[in-house]
C-alpha cells in the first residue's frame, strides 16, 4: 500500500516537473474530493459544507416553488377573471346599443375574435323566498347561445341546465350565492332593483321572482356568490331598457393580442365607440401581483447567497485545515494554479450538487403541491379569502433556468476568495508553522 502510494507521488512530482498536468485534470477532482470526505481533524470542515450544500439546496427549491405558484396565481386568476368577462369590452359614445345584433356580428367576424356578445348588467338585491339573509349581485342579460361559448360557464354547471335558457324567466347562478340564499336548481329567487318603471313620484323599485335553472362554480370565490345570469329580453325588461345593451364584451383566441386587434375593432364597428380592454380594468390588481413576485424573489434570493456565504467560510477552513498538505503539494511541483483549482472544484461541487438537489426537489413539490396541500392542510385555505378553492401553481422553464443559473454562479463566484488564498500560500512558512 505504501509502495503504490510513493509511485503515484513519484508520477506526479514527474508530470508536475514536466508541466504535463492540464488543468482540471483528474488527479484534481481526486484531491478535491478527498478535502470533501470527514475525518478526525477536519470534521468541522465537512460539516460546514454539508449545511451549505443543504442551504442551497433548501433556497433554489423554494425559489422554484415561490415562483411557481405565484405564476399559478397569475395564469389562474387571469383565465377566471379574463375567462368569465372577456378580453375587450365595446361602450358605445353617441348613441344607444339598439343595433347590438348587427354590431356583435360585425365584431365577431374580425379575425382573432372568438365570440362577441351584448350584454345588459345591472346591480340588484338577490333574496330567496324561504326566509335567510340576502345578497348583493350582479345580473347579466345575455342571450342563451352566448352563453354556451362562455367557457367559464356553460363547462362547470354543478346543478341544472342551460337548455332552453332563453324560453322563460329562469336564472343562471353561482353556487355559493346558491348556497347563502339557500337555493337549489329549480327553486325560486326574488331579485330587487332600484331602476324599475318611472312613475309621477319618481322611479318604483322592481322587484320579481325566477327560477333558479342552473348552478355554476367558476372556482372564484368572488364570482360565484355574485354573478346572477338572465335571458337578454328578460333583462332588458327588468332594467327598464328600451331594447338596448350596455355593452359588448369581445372574446379573443389571445388575450396577449389585445393592443395589434384595437384598429381591427374599431374599423369593424363603423361607428364611434369606446374600447376598453382586459389590462386596463385590472391594471392594479395584475400589477400588484408582478410588484409581490419581484419582492419574493429578492428576498428568497438571500437564502442561496447566505448559503454560498458559508461556502466561502468553510474553504476557508479547509484551507487552514489543509495548509500542510497545501505546501506538500507545492513542494512536488503544483503549480498556484493547480491548488486554485483544486479548492474551485471543491466549492463548486457544493454549489452544483446542492442546486440540482434544490430544482429536483422544488419541482417535485410543486408538481404535487395540490396534493400535498389536501393531505397536510386540509382545512388551511379558505377559499372566501384567496379567491381561489385550491393552490394553484405553473412552472416557468426560464425562470427555473435563471434560478440555477444564478445559484452556480454564485457558488463559483464564492470560491473565488478562499481558492485564491490557498493558491498564494507560502509552503515554507505552511510546513513551518502548519
């Protein structure tokens, strides 16, 4: 054994003397990997780098998960908010909607336009006949057949049916206004509003029943206990509207496309109107979410800098602990080269195994963060507070990318310092001393 050992010695102190010895050659990764393993002197050392390794670990996959879900939040919200109220909404200027019909089919011919659909919406005071507390709601006069391309709808009835919408004075709603009126498919709703019939004294009140013919869940909270959907006539009676819309809503194939379809739209409809779109009616509440997804990634970004930190102080150690076998090393013809790169491999490895354990392990998590969340915290979210019934998440290939990519830059740039010191260590004063 000790014969084998002073021939690989005997080899090496050849090449070195040779400067035979490419970089990053594999007596390096040899070397490093020994400073990695724990002994009796340089226990310490192999803990620091194991807490690292789980440090970087532990920040790339929260990273991972973070934006993940925040990009679910994103992608969910739009599609419940964008999918139930359209991507373009058309308000007319100088006169009435009474030509709605012609209009939405000028609109709908546009390419890129799924669906184009006049709408009448009011506000009202929903109660049920049985007694329990009312609601405030929003009812929307819309056409049976236009209700059917509104996906949102017509593909989550939970109770009911939408065939035959428009031959009687039934109602589409939401399940949980279902729920705290108390109601069923079938049953009877009263619904109030203020803009009843003109009078000598001034505007009546109007208040009548209707059947409950569908149940709907969208998945929004802030949507099901407040959407109320009515035929187009009946609505347009009910809001005392003489034949008229309040707008059209416009459904596009994109709704990233909303900026190049605006002079397509305009030219469509040949006459004056007031196009509003998606963006402008939440610009608040999207932009607020891409200020929060921003601030989380900062602040989570320090986890992985802290952890590539105790990279830093544990080569340190390492160099401290090793500074004899360092100056050995020197004294057989390593050049400071070859001692650099000796402890850059052995940062790096940290850093690289430690990022790949992290992005296997975010996005094994949150390809089952539905699941986790039903089997670990059932009752944890309340969907009457987040707008949505479950975690949503969607990963981001580019985002994932940056994350490691920075996460391994980091790391080899922490192992610059100490891989540095080690190579301008004196082997005299490291053998004298060390």
């Amino acid at each position: 054994m000790a014969g084998a050992l002073t021939d690989r010695l005997a080899g090496l102190r050849a090449r070195f003397k040779r400067g035979s010895t490419p970089p990053f050659a594999g007596f390096e990764w040899i070397i490093a990997g020994r400073y990695l393993r724990a002994r009796r002197r340089g226990g310490g050392v192999s803990v620091v780098a194991f807490f690292s390794l789980l440090g970087i670990t532990l920040g790339v996959a929260t990273l991972i998960i973070v934006l993940s879900v925040m990009n679910g939040f994103r992608t969910e919200l739009l599609s419940k908010i964008v999918g139930i109220n359209g991507h373009v909404f058309v308000s007319p200027i100088d006169k009435l909607f009474t030509d709605y019909a012609d209009l939405s089919e000028r609109l709908s011919k546009v390419a890129g336009v799924r669906a184009a659909i006049p709408l009448v919406e009011g506000q009202a005071f929903a109660s049920s006949p049985f007694g329990g507390a009312g609601s405030g709601v929003l009812v929307r006069g819309i056409r049976g057949e236009d209700l059917t391309k509104i996906g949102a709808i017509a593909d989550n009835i939970k109770g009911g049916t939408l065939e035959g919408f428009d031959d009687g004075s039934g109602v589409a709603l939401g399940r949980r206004l279902a729920e705290s009126l108390g109601v069923q498919a079938g049953d009877q709703i009263n619904l109030l509003t203020p803009k009843g019939a003109s009078t000598p004294f001034g505007t009546a009140p109007r208040t009548k029943g209707y059947t409950v013919k569908a149940i709907f869940e969208i998945g929004m909270t802030e949507f099901d206990s407040t959407f109320v959907f009515m035929p187009l006539s009946e609505a347009q009676a009910f809001f005392n509207r003489d034949a008229d819309v309040s707008l059209i809503e416009i459904y596009l194939d994109n709704a990233e496309t909303v900026a190049a379809m605006r002079p397509d739209l305009e030219m469509a409809a040949e006459r004056p109107v007031l196009l509003t779109d998606w963006r402008q009616r939440n610009r608040t509440f999207f932009g607020a979410l891409e200020v929060e997804r921003n601030v989380m990634f900062l602040i989570l970004s320090l986890i992985v800098v802290v952890a590539t930190l105790n990279i830093i102080s544990g080569l340190i150690l390492l160099v401290r602990d090793k500074s004899s076998d360092i100056a050995i090393l020197r004294t057989m013809g390593a050049t400071p080269g070859t001692i650099m790169r000796v402890f850059l491999i052995n940062g790096a490895l940290i850093g690289v195994v430690g990022t790949l354990s992290g992005l296997a392990l975010g996005v094994l998590i949150t390809m089952n963060i539905k699941g986790i969340q039903r089997v670990l915290f059932p009752s944890a979210w309340d969907p009457t507070v987040r707008f949505l019934a479950e975690i949503p998440a969607e990963m981001n290939a580019n985002e994932i990318t940056v994350v490691v990519v920075t996460s391994i830059a980091l790391s080899l740039i922490a192992t610059l310092y100490p891989s540095w010191r080690a190579a301008r260590l004196d082997p005299v004063q490291a053998l004298r001393y060390g």
